[in-house]
C-alpha cells in the first residue's frame, strides 16, 4: 500500500506543477460566475412544461433568458482566450501589464474569427457566432499560449519600447506592450489571410478538426471518463485535491459536449450526446459514507463526527469526514470511495439512459454545492431525481460493511480507554 501511494502521490505532483493545466483550471474558475448564470439561465428557458413555456414567451422573460445564455455560454470561446492569457501572463510574469496580454489575445481572437463584410457601403458587418462559443474554445485556448509566449519572449530579449523613469509605470506598462502585442496581431492576421484562400476558410476550422475532434471523441469513451474519476478519488485519498489536479482535463474534454447539449436544451431541441462526462449526482465524497455512520455507527467519536459533518457534506463540501472520520489514507474506504461509488455512478448512470430509463443530461453547470437530489433534478429531470435517489441508497449500502468495520475499531479503542 505504501509503494502505491508513493507512485500515485509522485503522479498526481506532477499534475498538480503542470503549468499549462494550472492555468487553464484558473482561467475555468474565473469563468464560473459566466457559466453558473449562463447555465440557470438555459435551465429556466427549457423547461419542457407547455403552460410554463406559453408564460414565458407571452411576459418576455424568454428572450431575456435567451440573450443571457447567448451573451454567456454562447461567448465562451471569446472569454476563455482573454482569461486564459491573462492567466498565462499572471503565472509566468511575462508582461508589466497582464491586462495588456488579456486583450491582445481577445483581439488576435476576433482577428482569425471570420466575418462577413457587406457589399452595399451603408451596410453593417456581422460576425456569426458559429465560433465564438464552445467550437472556438481550443481555438482561444491556443491563441492565449502563442499570445503569452510572445510577451514571455520579447520580455526576456527587451523587445519592448522603453520609457524614461520619470514616465508614471501604468502609462510606461502600456507602451511596453506595444511590440509584442503588435508582433500578436499581425502574426494572426497573416494567419487569417492564409486559411480565407483555403478549403478550410478559417484557423478556427483547423483548430476544431485536429484538435477539437478528436478530444471529442476521446470524451465520448464511457472508460476513460471512468478512469478519471478513479484517478481523481484516489489522489483525494492521498491527501491531494483530485479535483484541482484532474479537473482541468475533465473540462477540456467534456466543457464542448455539455455546452452542446445544454444550447439544444434551451431551444427546446432533442439533446444530440448521450454520454457528456457526467453521471448521476451522490455527493461529492463523503455523504454516503456519513449517512452509513449516523445509521449504523456505535462509538463515540464516529457518531459526533459524521453529525457534524452531514450538513457540510449536503452542500458539497466534504473536508470535515475527509479529514475528521478520517477518510484520507484509511485503507478501510479505499474500496467504496474510490473504486464501488464512481463506479456504480457512471455505469449505472450509462446503463440505464441506454434502457430509456434516465434522460440525457442537460448539460447545466453549477450545482456542484447543491444537494445531490437538487442537481440531479436539474440536470436529468424527475428520472434523474428517482434515479439519484435510488443510487444513493445503494452506494450507503456499499459502504455499510466498511463502516461497520472501521466502527468496530474504534468502538474497541475507545473501550480500552486509548
């Protein structure tokens, strides 16, 4: 077991110093207020209830409800490439003014997004929205490095415009900007001009095809997604966020299937993905655990633990029984934390939407800190709320045998007076 852990604590280190996935994770954080409003916003615009359909379109409120989720989820991809270069420029330093590598990144962006310019003089342009959402997500994300790479570059050689010392810092900031960020612009001008005269017609395209695709179907494989999680409960066992290690790969691989499901979810459409990364909802950790010790616990210490942690655990956070029961590095729930629970949630999930039993998951983000019954709720309907429920007795089964073990131990040290 010590070898084990060894290995998996060197993994998940070296994870976890990943620059590139650290920065993409912080750029995803920042986001979230964007994506939770974004995402309530497509939950109440999709309700499939006829007569709460008819009020909303009759008082308004669906077209306000639409214009927020398209001026949030369905800008993602122009959100990331700013907040990712502004966390590249946080992390590696490489600029006096981090907000100027943000905007030119958001700028270099827009350059290679294709528009339409129209031929009567008076008319206006328009910029479709095909890539600025989720389909240009990888694109944003890869003009934010280049982006940052330049500043990091011409920051390390002195490719910058130099100012007298007298000159206030914000203005000097600024001006030092100037080359790299020029340097940017033009780079992905060039590149826009080179795809306009190609089949592909633009480097969102290429970017989508090579890249996009293929992680899509990477995130439409059930095991690997398995895999992760497995992954991401063990490192929680070691003692390290799972989530903040693995996190930011789950995102990259699932952010663009949920997002489609979740756009179709809103416009009242049949929901095109089946498997979106996502299972149905038991917690996040702890709570099955906690509700087999408030059941079947007998000793002192287990029973005052798992009634204080049992409210926190509702709400998603689970520190209180991962650090107080303990949880972490107690091979007694090894098995039913990080092998049966993901497990029975994932496959059983899979299962029974191919049964026709569970629906499709929505896509809608944000209810994380939500009691389970709640999320599931919103994200799979009534199914998902019956479903969600059922599991979750079964996963307080499955760790019914492991308490009662673990309580037995400490049922005796407590008896011996240790």
């Amino acid at each position: 077991m010590e070898k084990f852990l060894d290995k998996l604590i060197a993994i998940s280190a070296k994870f976890a110093q990943n620059s590139v996935l650290n920065i993409i994770q912080g750029a995803f954080m920042m986001a979230m207020p964007i994506t939770m409003l974004g995402g309530f916003a497509a939950l109440f615009n999709g309700i499939g209830i006829d007569a709460y359909q008819a009020f909303i379109t009759s008082t308004g409120i669906k077209g306000i409800l639409s214009v927020i989720y398209q001026w949030t989820i369905g800008m993602f991809g122009v959100y990331v490439s700013f907040l990712v270069a502004l966390q590249y420029a946080r992390v590696y330093k490489c600029s006096k003014s981090d907000m100027a590598v943000a905007l030119t990144a958001l700028v270099s962006f827009l350059i290679v997004t294709p528009y339409t310019i129209p031929e009567e003089p008076l008319a206006a342009s328009s910029l479709p929205t095909t890539w600025l959402g989720s389909s240009g997500m990888f694109t944003g994300i890869i003009i934010a490095f280049i982006v940052g790479t330049v500043f990091r570059i011409c920051d390390k050689y002195h490719i910058v415009i130099k100012l007298p010392e007298q000159v206030p810092p914000m203005v000097s900031a600024q001006f030092s900007s100037l080359i790299p960020g020029a340097i940017s612009m033009i780079l992905f001008g060039i590149i826009n001009a080179i795809f306009q005269g190609t089949e592909i017609g633009c480097f969102h395209q290429l970017i989508y095809t090579i890249v996009s695709t293929p992680l899509k179907a990477a995130g439409s494989n059930i095991f690997g997604y398995w895999f992760m999680m497995i992954f991401l409960y063990a490192l929680w066992f070691c003692g390290i966020h799972g989530g903040m290690t693995v996190g930011p790969v789950i995102m990259m691989l699932f952010m663009e299937l949920q997002v489609e499901n979740l756009t179709a979810y809103q416009a009242g459409q049949a929901l095109p993905h089946m498997f979106i990364g996502d299972q149905l909802s038991y917690g996040t950790g702890s709570l099955p655990m906690i509700v087999a010790a408030l059941i079947f616990c007998r000793s002192e210490s287990n029973k005052s633990i798992s009634r204080l942690s049992f409210l926190p655990a509702l709400f998603g956070v689970d520190e209180p029984a991962y650090f107080g029961m303990p949880m972490i590095l107690n091979p007694m729930f090894f098995v039913p934390w990080v092998i049966l629970s993901p497990t029975i949630a994932i496959f059983g999930s899979h299962l029974l939407k191919m049964l026709h039993l569970l629906s499709y998951s929505n896509g809608v983000q944000g209810g994380a800190n939500l009691p389970f019954f709640v999320s599931n709720l919103m994200t799979y309907g009534t199914s998902g709320l019956i479903w969600g429920c059922v599991q979750f007795v079964l996963l307080v089964l499955c760790y019914v045998p492991f308490v009662k073990a673990y309580d037995k131990q400490m049922l005796a040290k407590e008896e011996s007076g240790k």
